[in-house]
C-alpha cells in the first residue's frame, strides 16, 4: 500500500506543476454547487434526415457514463447505439448532445434523477468522440479570499493575463478527479502488467477519497480475499465490484481477461492517461522557455522525437517511467493502442467577468474540443499555491 500525505496536492500529482499567469489569484471553492459549474457542448452541424434521433442531453451531478448508461437502460437502447461527441464533468450543469439508434422521436424522452433527454432532430450518423465545436461555460467561485472590489481588480489582471495565454494541461478530471488513479493503471498496462493494473485500481488510495472507500480498499489490499470484499465493497463503486466478481468466477490465470471487465472506453481512457500525464509533466518542465504556442506531441506508437528541447523533455520523462513509444501497440488488445497526437502548448480563452457579488464571482468563457475550464480556473483561483 502506498501512503500518501493529507496535503496531497491531485494537481500536482497529475502534472500540473506551473502557472501561466503571474498575477495573484482570488483563491475560493469551484463547485460548491453543480449549479456553480454550468458548461454547454456547442455541436457540429450534422446532416438532417436518417434513422437516428439527435437529442440534448441535460445532466447535473452525474458523470457523462452514468447518464448514458441510464439513457440505456430508461429508454431501451443498446449502450453501443448511444453515439456522444465528449465527457462533461461530474459535479456540474452540463448540457450536451447525444445520437440514439433504433427509438422513434416521441419515445426518446426522459426525465429522471437529474437527468433529462428531449430529441432535436433526426440526423444521418451517429456523434462520435470529438464531434463538437467547443463547449461554453459559466464558472461561479464561492468564498474567495479577498473583498469584493479587490477580487475585481484581480479578476481583470487575470482576464488580460489569461487571453495571453496559459498551459492546455490536461484537467484532473483526465486523470480520475479526487481519485487520481487512472494514469497509474496505464503505465502498468504499458509495462505489461495487467495484474497490476487489475491491483492499482482496486487498492490504490488517495486523501482526496471517500473514507469509505480508502477503508475498503485498505482492508483488501492486507487481506487479499476477494470474495469476501463483496460484503464491505460499497455499492457505489460499480468497477470495482464487478473486477471482484470475475476474479472470484474463476481464479485469474489471465489477468488480461480480469482487466476486459472494463467498458472499452475505459479501458482506452487509462493509455490515455497516461499519455496526457507525461504531456504535462514535459509542459510544467517546458512552459518558462515557451515565447510561442506551437504543438508538442503526446507521445504514441507513431510518435517521432527530434533533437527539440519538448521532445528531449519527453523522452527524459518516458525512460524515467521505463516506457518506450512501441510500448503503445498493444497487439493482443488493439482497442488499448495509441498512435499520438499533437496538442498546443497553449490555449487562450475569451475570458470575461459576468459578476462579482459578496456570495460568489462568476467568469464566463468559450473553449475548444479537449481543452479544460479546470485549467483555466485554476489560474483564477490559484488555490495550489
């Protein structure tokens, strides 16, 4: 088991080691509230007329796999016809669009458990991941640190410094939120290890956890019966629980099977992960040399490293984890394999102050498909320092 310290930071253990801005940030809470966290997927124009119905999405205070799993089982439609273009936060108000296969216009509706479903139009092809233009939000912070004209005056320094430009780090959000684990379990897979990974997410603890769940989790790692942690294991944490219910189907002599318990989409999340951990570990060591936005790589099987200080960065970073860009092809587990992608090193929102009231300033802004408000509020907040 690993310890941790109670001032264990998940920003830094996730890569987010700099900032971008240099003025003094408001501090605060971010999502007090899901109301205080409200985001709007901006969607792709898709052709209209087909056999799928194209339907908004509202959802507050569940993960994105939550709601589709619920829209599967409310509305009878296989999980695999249910097409989206990205995830949205958990603990907010998110708006997003979904496509449904197989349902008729007046049967795709629901309204249940912070979770509701109207149809827009019938379009042509299902949404897949990245089909979007960006997403909006409008972000409240509670409880910041000083009075109200000061935190004015600030949240104008900060606008200004933030068009300028600040890190598009991957948000913690990537990496699993209060339980950062999922980058962990893909350098595992990376390495081979499927027990591992298997292990890692069943017993790894994190101070920013449920107690609940560390205490669960403890009590496995020292005793390593799984079928008994079927009595104590909360219900709540589905992955687990189902992990502990194929291994104890048939003793794992192939823990590769045990790891497929997992959604494909999770099980590609972890590579990714992992990619985008390293991605912010080489930006926080870059980001003080940087005078122009310019794509670095996240690494991938199709990665190819030049002599450049980024690259040098990263490959520094990669043989320190003992990983190696071929590492990224998984041959008996294809869905797992990453070929690598560039990202800007920067991002530069449209940043605007909506309202500063003694009960809470709100920020409001626009941003691209795979950028982070997480980030960008943490240059507000600077709640790290």
């Amino acid at each position: 088991m690993i310890c941790m310290s109670e001032n264990f930071s998940p920003e830094m253990f996730c890569g987010l080691e700099k900032y971008g801005t240099s003025s003094p940030g408001i501090r605060g809470d971010l999502k007090k509230e899901p109301e205080d966290f409200v985001v709007e997927e901006i969607p792709i124009d898709i052709e209209e007329g087909g056999e799928l119905v194209l339907c908004r999405l509202w959802k507050r205070n569940i993960t994105t796999f939550r709601a589709l799993d619920m829209v599967s089982t409310s509305l009878g439609v296989p999980r695999r016809d249910i097409g989206y273009a990205g995830l949205k936060d958990k603990r907010a108000c998110a708006t997003q669009f979904v496509t449904l296969k197989g349902i008729k216009d007046e049967e795709a509706r629901m309204n249940i458990n912070g979770l509701q479903v109207e149809p827009v139009k019938r379009v042509s092809r299902p949404l897949r991941a990245g089909d979007l233009k960006g997403n909006r939000f409008s972000i409240t912070v509670r409880n910041f640190d000083p009075g109200v004209e000061e935190c004015r005056k600030r949240l104008n320094r900060l606008t200004e410094e933030v068009k300028e430009g600040v890190p598009n780090y991957y948000g913690i959000q990537r990496f699993g939120g209060s339980r950062p684990v999922t980058h962990i379990v893909g350098k595992k897979l990376l390495l081979g290890d499927f027990r591992g990974a298997v292990e890692t997410y069943l017993f790894r603890t994190f101070p920013t956890e449920r107690e609940e769940f560390r205490r669960a989790r403890r009590r496995l790692d020292d005793e390593r019966d799984y079928s008994d942690a079927l009595d104590y294991f909360p219900g709540s944490l589905r992955y687990e629980r189902e992990l502990l219910e194929r291994i104890t189907e048939k003793p794992p002599g192939d823990w590769s099977r045990v790891f497929k318990t997992f959604p494909v989409n999770l099980r590609r999340l972890f590579v990714h992960a992992y990619q985008s951990h390293v991605f912010n570990r080489v930006l926080s060591r870059y980001i003080e040399n940087i005078d122009r936005n310019f794509p670095g790589k996240v690494p991938g099987y199709g990665t190819r490293l030049s002599s450049s200080e980024f690259d040098s960065l990263l490959r520094e970073e990669m043989e320190r984890d003992g990983v190696e860009l071929q590492d990224f092809r998984f041959g008996g587990m294809g869905e797992l394999s990453s070929k690598g992608t560039l990202r800007p090193v920067l991002m530069k929102p449209d940043l605007a102050v909506e309202k500063v009231e003694d009960n809470g300033a709100t920020v409001s802004f626009s941003l691209k498909p795979g950028r982070y408000a997480t980030v960008v509020m943490r240059e507000i907040t600077k709640n790290s320092i």
